[in-house]
C-alpha cells in the first residue's frame, strides 16, 4: 500500500502553505517556467504563475488538491515519466524522506529531467531531533527521523552542481502544522486532529501515542513543560532543523 493512502487523511485540513516557505522555494526556482513537484501531496507550496507538473503516487493525497491546482500524474520519485532535461526546474516539499529504498534514486531522477535548479524541503534530522518534543518524549520519532531524513551531505552528494542548504525557522503562526511547528504550541500534541496531519506522529504505534498524549498532558496540567520550555513561548519563529537544500547544475 501507498503510506499516504493510510495516513494522508485530513492533510489539506492543517498543512496549508506557509508564505515564508513558499517564497523561499520561488526564490530558489529563479526564472523557471515549468516545474516539476515531486511528492506534491495536496498542492501547497506550488507556484501559481508558471507551468507545473505534478507527480503523487497516493489517491487520497491526490484527491485533497484544490480544482485549481494541476492534477497529478501517479508515478514515483524513482521512475519520473519525464525526458531528460524536459522541464527547467524540480522541486519536492517534505516528501523525499517518505521514497524509503527510492531516496536517492529519486533526487538523482529530479536532476536528470531538470535543465535547471531542484528545490527540497526537507528536515536535518539531527536538528529536528533534538526539538522538545523528540528529546524529551518522542524518541522514536527521532530516530525514525535519523533513518528517513536524508543527511545534507549525501543530499549535495547526490544532487551535485552547485549546493546551497539554507535554515527556514518555523513562525510560531505558521498554517503549515507540520510537526516542526509543534515547537510553540505543546497543546497541539492532545489535539487528534493536528497528530494524523503528521506523518511523524500518524507512524507511530498506539501505544507510543497514547504515552505521549498522557505525558505532555501531565506536564502541561502541572507546568512542568512551561518551566522547562516556556521560554519558547515567547519567540516569534525557531528554527528546528527545517531546510531548503537548492541545488544548479
């Protein structure tokens, strides 16, 4: 089964674009035309003023994009339907880590059929991890996230040309509720809603879910989490480990 056809429920509900996103990713596509997104999920963060491909391999994820989005063609990232250098730019937001076995031979795919720039989003997943959330009560998430994230290093490896990687911190009124936004609002970890958004969270046991439900409860009734983190609640944006990775031939 597709994984997103299991856990891709509801996604178009709180992972809505993010402008500081979405306009980092058209400044690395510069003056491309046509695009290619890879993984384009529900459609956020496609640009609305050039030609766009999309690729998605699950029907729900497909099913969720709004009638003025492009609909997505069913492929996967290892085997792109596309001719070489057939469009001037490709791009993935969040997705790659979910290509398992295809990883690399899909960001290899997007720069053989890419004339000019590719455009990841993606997490360092040593940063990532040691957000407050995978530290202290979600270790497997991190781990999950050590095994599934790219490192920055293989991704130029695999990407060549010339690499830039660059922070993108995370406002804390993001409307994009991926589970890096998580680092301002503790309370979103009791809401159901908000967990099956998250790939991270909707990956995890029951079990592993309901220990942590219970605990961030416990530490938020008792304001333990407030004496250890509520420092947090007083910046604007942080950046925990989400980068754009941008790569030119």
């Amino acid at each position: 089964m597709i994984r997103y056809d299991s856990i891709g429920h509801g996604y178009a509900q709180t992972r809505r674009e993010d402008p500081a996103i979405r306009d980092a990713i058209a400044r690395h596509l510069g003056d491309a035309q046509s695009v290619l997104n890879v993984g384009a999920g529900t459609g956020s963060y496609e640009p609305t003023d050039r030609h766009v491909l999309a690729v998605e391999p699950s029907q729900v994820m497909a099913a969720q994009r709004p009638p003025h989005r492009a609909p997505a063609i069913r492929a996967r990232a290892g085997a792109l339907p596309l001719h070489d250098a057939s469009v001037d730019a490709a791009m993935s937001v969040l997705s790659l880590h979910h290509w398992d076995e295809e990883r690399e031979r899909g960001v290899r795919e997007m720069r053989r059929v890419a004339r000019g720039p590719v455009v990841l989003v993606t997490y360092d997943p040593e940063l990532s991890g040691a957000m407050w959330l995978m530290r202290d009560y979600l270790p497997e998430v991190a781990e999950l996230d050590r095994r599934t994230f790219p490192s920055m290093t293989d991704l130029a490896h695999w990407l060549g040309g010339r690499v830039s990687i660059e922070p993108l911190p995370i406002r804390r009124d993001t409307p994009d509720w991926n589970l890096g936004s998580f680092w301002a609002h503790p309370e979103r970890v009791l809401d159901e809603a908000a967990r099956r958004a998250t790939s991270g969270f909707a990956r995890m046991s029951p079990e592993v879910v309901d220990r942590v439900v219970t605990a961030v409860r416990r530490d938020l009734d008792s304001g333990a989490w407030d004496r250890q983190n509520g420092h947090l609640r007083q910046l604007e944006a942080c950046d925990v480990g989400l980068r754009v990775v941008a790569a030119t031939p």
